[in-house]
C-alpha cells in the first residue's frame, strides 16, 4: 500500500485517530475515502453487537457459529483445525461487516486456575505457536485481520489490570514470548494487542521493550499495535513505546493530552504521524485482501454465511478437539443395542463457552442428549435419562442423584456427563480450586457403584481434578469446550462414529500444590513472581519426577500405532533432522500425534528434562505405515543466553526423543552439535569457577597460575582440591588478591586471548 497523505490532517485531527471512534470501530477519514476499520470480539467466532456495547459478554451479539475454543483446539493438536477455524470466523466476519476479530489468544497456561485458560491453547509455547499461526493464516486468507493477544505475560485474571508480572529474560524469552514471536514472523497478523498487566513494572501498553525493541525491531512487526479494551493509562508514554490504537473511544482527555504533548515538544509529531499512518494501514490491508478472495465491494456490505454448513464443520473439529484420557477394557467405543442411562444435567443443557468478551450467540446448539438418542436408536439401544443435579444447585440433591443411580443401575453403560458452570470459571476471575462441584463427585461415584459400566464426560474450560473419583470408572473422555456442535461431537465419539485424536496440551496433576506456579500464583500487593522461570508445566513435572495424573500430550485412540526407525542425523553445527516410521496396527483408521522433545544436559544453564520441539498428526488406515521427517533448526536446541543477550546452542550432546507423552519416550537417539563456538570474554570480576571452566584459558590456567605465583605459594593452589572448590564463586580479584600483584600480567595476558576468541 502506498504511503497515506497525512498533509490535509490537522494535529488535532490526528491525534483524534490514534482512538476508536466508538467502542468496535476507528474514525474514517472521508476526505482520504478511507471508511472506519471495524473491530470485535473473537476469537472462536465473531462476537458482532450493534445495539449496546461492551468487552465481558453481558450485551447481545449476532448469531455466528461458535466453533470449538482454544482450550479444545489445543488439545487437537492439528494446525489444520486451527486453520479451518480461523478461514470458517474470517467470513462469518466479511458477512457481519466485520474487518479485525480480536484473537487468537496465545498466552501460556502458567497456572491451572488462570480463569481465561479456555481461550488459550497451552502450558507449551511451540504448540501455542504453531497453532496460533493457522489460525492467523486461515482469517487472514479471508480478508479480516486478527489481533494477536493479550502482549505478554497475561497469565491470569486476577489484579489483570495493574498486576506486574515479574519475569527473568531467560523466562519471558523461551516461555512466554515464542508463540507470539513465531505467529508474527510466520504469519503476519494485522495487528498485535497490548496486554493489561505490567512487566516488569511498565505497563504493557507503555513498555518500549516489548512493543518496538522486540515486536519491531527484533521480530519485524509491521502492522498496528493495539491497547486491550480500556488498558491505556497515559496516551504521551504508549505513543512513544509504540502503541498506535487506543480502544475503545472516543478519548477526549486523551487526545488532548497528546496534543498538548507535541506542542510542548514532548512527543515528537513524527512519532504521531507513524502511528496514524499504521491505524490507517489497516484499512488499506482489508481492501488489498478483499481482492485477493472476492470479498463483496465495501466493508459495509454483509451477504450472509451457509450456517448449515458451518454448524457441521463445529461439529466435525470438535471431535478432533476431545481427549479419550482412560478407557478400561474397551468399553468405548459404545455397542450396538445396549441400555444406556446418561446422567447429568450438561447432557441436556451442554456447557459449550466460557464468559467474557469471548461469549457468542450461537447459531443453533447441539445438545448431547439428543445426539446420542438419535445414535442409539439407529443401533437397537435404549436411552433413559436423569439429571443427577441442578445447575443452578436447587432441588433436593440426594433425591436427585439416588434417581439417577436407579437408571444407571438399570443400564449396561452409565454415561455421566459432569464438568463447571459457566458462572465458575469465565474472564474476569481465576478459580481458586481444580475440584468438581461435590455434588457432581458424590454423583459419579454414587453411580460407579451401581452401573456395570461407568463412562465420564467432562466439560469445561480449565482442567479439573479427578481424583476422589477417577478408579471408580471405566472411561474418561475430557470434551473441554467444544463450541455448538460439541453435543454432537460427544456422540460420535462415543459411539465411534468419530475416532478420538485429541492429547492434552496441559498437564493434568494430582494435586493443585504440584503446579509449579502454587506459591506465586497469583501474587500479592501488586507483583506476581514468575518464580518458576522455564519450568512451567510439563517441563517442572518431568525435571522433578513429580508424579501426574496425566502428562502433557497423552490421549488414548480406539486404534493403535508404533513408532520405529528413528535416525537423527546434523544438518550442520546447530540442526539437525529427525527421521522415523509411524504405523498403524489396530483395526480402524486413526490419527496418531507424533511429539518430538530434546533434552540436554550441555550449557552453562539448566535446562529441563525434555522440551517440545515439533510434532505432526498423521492420519492411517489400519496397517499403513508413514515416514515422516522433522528439520530441527537453532531454535529446536538453543537456550536464552541472558549474558551474550541472544540465542545460543551449547556445544555437546542433545538427545531426540520421540514422545508418546512428555512423560513417557518411546525411542530416542543422540546428536553430536558443534554448537556456538564464542566464549566469554573474561574480566576480574568474572568467578574463578568461571576462569577455570572457559574453553580457551580454562585448561591451562592452573599450570599458568602455579608457574606466576611467587615462590612457596604456586604449589598450593594445585594440590589443595577443596581450596580450588572453595573459591568457585568467588570474583578472580578476590582470589589473586591474596598472592598480591604477582599475577597481574599473566591475568591479563589471559584475558587478551579471550577477547581474541570474541572478536573472532
């Protein structure tokens, strides 16, 4: 797009565009032809208001389909459902006059309790990452931006608004900022939303380092930079850390804050004018995309959207989304004429999304029930339904659960379907425990006890416990949220119209007191302390031997599979490729998610026991076999150097594991990496450890010391091994501080080679 004239515009005028018109759209600029820019809420469907207003889901939208959240597509790990998604909202939007969908939502499960964990894809950033780019690409192609949010370190709900997240830069670099990093360097998204919380004491909204020296300068971003709905607290300081959107608007005081700010030569005019130039870019973006696909000429138009077609597609990625967590001695998938009793109030009425700025008007809603009497029926089997328990928790709760333990006892299967309320967990709020409603864990076990079979179907946003309840049945299968066709989906899956293909893409612990976040989470007067740093789910459990309920990335299948051949070869001094055999040897076709982690012990840093670095679900038929490759890059091997402030791969040893799981590797090989060559250039107050352990003076500095120190003393440093350990951590200064200036020039001498190693 050719560069926007901004002559004809006042200061005042500018300023005016730099925040939103009203609460969804920017200003036009009629004398430019450009129209208002309108934004909404998604980011699994199109949240469109036109009546009243706002960001929490109290006011209503327009219909549009709402598809599986992020919590399922997580689990799905499959880029294409994510894909599907983001292609299925972009023209839901095109069709409700709609250019910007606020999503996807990329932020780290760092806690189990974060109450908007529905909306976010994982605990892992590389499978947050890759699915988040799908889901970019997929809108994007459509003609409608996203919104990449919520920049950075938004990890929960509680204080959200003022909270400082206190992060390491080895942390926020390896955890926290990948998957935003990959989606704008892989996929562009128009724009990128600054987060509520602080880091490190700045506002996200007004933090120089996040939204220019990283997102520009260091990643490439080129598109605008928006504030969350109400997150900008001084207009002058966003302006100069490189926010260029204020949302909502309008913003009087704010406008006239900044002009009085250029005027007073605070704020440069130039500075302004770039931030115009990105916020009328967007426009500009949405009309070189609407070509690109035949979008209906002007953003005001709506053609409508096959609803039929969409509700199907719900359904269809919502049975990729659900996890088959147990399913002892196969009673999934359910017979053929077969009494079933399915218990439970989220039978009849599905918990489907979560609260928040994400909740959506459905098109239509499946409900399981109905679904699964529609597929009995067609089998010879016989459905028999009792609530079990009152959502809103009235009526008589004994009378309730002793109806249903007398159809479960009735049944060959007892399907009970348990999970949150929506009132329990939503945005605006963490949970404060991962348990079940008593009433619905005395209901399980009540009907366990009773049934011959016993069959859990759990719905909700955030992982909850099962223990108290979890070896009293003989299947779970773990639905999450899974959008308006999630009833439907349910049933095929439980009759095995649908094969389960989902993995968990978050740890599910015995206990709340395991996450590695307890302590810290959520924090207190004001801070919260990401005293974890990189060991964040599944890397904490397995770098401590922690025992879990179920690890990261484990999923049942009504098939089986196995993997062999594994060869890993260097591709050069940091890569590598990753070969090996999947096939199929079960009876049914089936998707099989194969996980590749690395582990290493080399580095100076401590890294954990094995992390994701690429995956791939491979769909067989029974008895085929695939080869599949993996290129693992720098990134699949380096580790944060907060030192040499970039990435670096430690010379040495790196293990591929193929997982089944992030607990349990089913192969593995060694690679042999030269790795990053460029030692530390060393100083006085460098540590003697971190003397003696350099690569270029470490190997003779002894010999070097003992042969300079004056005579009677040399002798003592190499025979006495418990001094050497003694002074490890102490500055070389220190140490030669107690031999006098003897060893001055040899010190320096050394310290020249390694300011050679450097500058080479």
């Amino acid at each position: 797009m050719t560069e926007i004239d901004l002559s004809g515009l006042s200061l005042e005028q500018k300023a005016a565009l730099l925040a939103g018109q009203d609460f969804w759209s920017t200003h036009p600029v009629p004398q430019a032809g450009l129209p208002s820019v309108v934004l909404t809420d998604g980011p699994h469907g199109v949240r469109r208001q036109v009546g009243e207003f706002d960001h929490m889901g109290i006011y209503e939208s327009l219909p549009s389909t709402c598809f599986p959240p992020a919590v399922a597509v997580g689990s799905s790990w499959d880029p294409e459902v994510a894909a599907r998604i983001g292609a299925a909202v972009g023209r839901e939007a095109r069709a409700l006059g709609v250019h910007v969908v606020l999503g996807p939502g990329v932020n780290i499960k760092r806690s189990p309790l974060c109450g908007r964990n529905f909306e976010y894809y994982s605990e892992d950033p590389l499978l947050s990452g890759r699915l988040g780019a799908a889901h970019v690409r997929g809108q994007q192609d459509q003609g409608v931006g996203a919104s990449l949010k919520h920049f950075a370190a938004n990890n929960q709900e509680t204080d959200r608004m003022r909270v400082s997240a206190e992060v390491d830069e080895r942390t926020l670099r390896e955890i926290y900022l990948p998957a935003f990093e990959h989606i704008v360097t892989e996929a562009a998204p128009a724009t990128v939303m600054a987060a509520y919380n602080k880091v490190n004491g700045v506002h996200a909204a007004q933090n120089r380092w996040l939204l220019t020296e990283v997102l520009r300068e260091e990643w490439g971003f080129t598109g605008a930079v928006v504030s969350d709905w109400g997150a900008v607290h001084d207009p002058v300081a966003s302006l100069l850390a490189g926010l260029d959107l204020e949302m909502p608007g309008p913003s009087a005081e704010n406008t006239r804050r900044v002009v009085a700010a250029v005027r007073a030569g605070e704020l440069d005019e130039s500075v302004l004018d770039t931030a115009v130039r990105r916020v009328l870019a967007l426009t500009g973006l949405a009309v070189e995309r609407s070509e690109e696909v035949e979008r209906p000429e002007g953003f005001e138009r709506s053609e409508g959207f096959d609803v039929d077609a969409h509700h199907r597609l719900a359904r269809e990625l919502a049975a990729e989304c659900a996890v088959l967590l147990r399913n002892e001695n196969g009673v999934l998938p359910l017979g053929s004429g077969q009494r079933l009793a399915v218990v439970g109030a989220f039978a009849a009425t599905p918990r489907y999304q979560a609260g928040g700025s994400s909740h959506l008007r459905p098109t239509r809603l499946d409900s399981a029930l109905d679904e699964i009497r529609v597929l009995a029926a067609g089998r010879g089997g016989r459905v028999e339904f009792a609530p079990g328990f009152a959502l809103d928790g009235s009526g008589d709760a004994a009378a309730l659960r002793e109806a249903a333990v007398a159809v479960a006892r009735s049944s060959d299967v007892a399907v009970v379907f348990a999970g949150l309320a929506e009132s329990e967990e939503s945005e605006g709020f963490d949970r404060d425990t991962l348990c079940l409603p008593a009433v619905q864990v005395e209901l399980i076990r009540a009907v366990a006890s009773a049934a011959a079979r016993t069959v859990v179907v759990l719905s909700n946003g955030g992982i909850v416990s099962l223990e108290g309840w979890h070896d009293d049945v003989d299947a779970i299968l773990e639905g999450f949220l899974l959008g308006q066709g999630g009833g439907g989906a349910i049933a095929d899956l439980l009759f095995g119209e649908a094969e389960p293909a989902g993995r968990l893409a978050e740890t599910v612990p015995l206990r709340l007191e395991d996450n590695p976040s307890f302590v810290n989470f959520p924090g207190e007067q004001g801070q919260v302390r990401y005293g974890e740093g990189v060991m964040v789910g599944y890397r904490w459990y397995g770098t401590t031997g922690a025992p879990v309920r179920y690890p990261f990335g484990h999923g049942l299948s009504y098939t089986a599979f196995e993997t062999g051949g594994l060869t890993v070869e260097s591709t050069g001094p940091d890569s590598a490729r990753a070969t090996l055999t999947v096939t199929s040897t079960g009876t049914r076709a089936g998707a099989h998610v194969v996980q590749v982690y690395v582990a290493t012990q080399a580095g100076p840093v401590r890294r954990p026991a094995r992390e994701l670095r690429a995956f791939t679900k491979v769909r067989l038929a029974p008895g085929e076999s695939r080869t599949v490759a993996f290129e693992l890059g720098r990134r699949a091997f380096a580790y944060y150097d907060v030192q040499a402030a970039g990435w670096a791969v430690a010379p040495g040893e790196h293990l591929v594991q193929i997982g089944e799981n992030a607990a349990r590797v089913v192969a593995e090989a060694s690679v042999s990496l030269a790795g990053d060559a460029v030692a530390q250039e060393l100083t006085l107050e460098c540590t003697f450890g971190e003397w003696i352990t350099h690569p270029v003076v470490g190997p003779t500095l002894l010999q070097e010391l003992t042969a300079a120190a004056p005579e009677g003393q040399g002798a003592q440093i190499d025979d006495r091994p418990e001094l050497l350990q003694a002074v490890q951590d102490v500055p070389m200064k220190r140490v030669v501080g107690l031999v006098g200036s003897a060893l001055d020039e040899t010190l320096e001498r050394l310290m020249e080679r390694t300011r050679a190693t450097g500058r080479r």
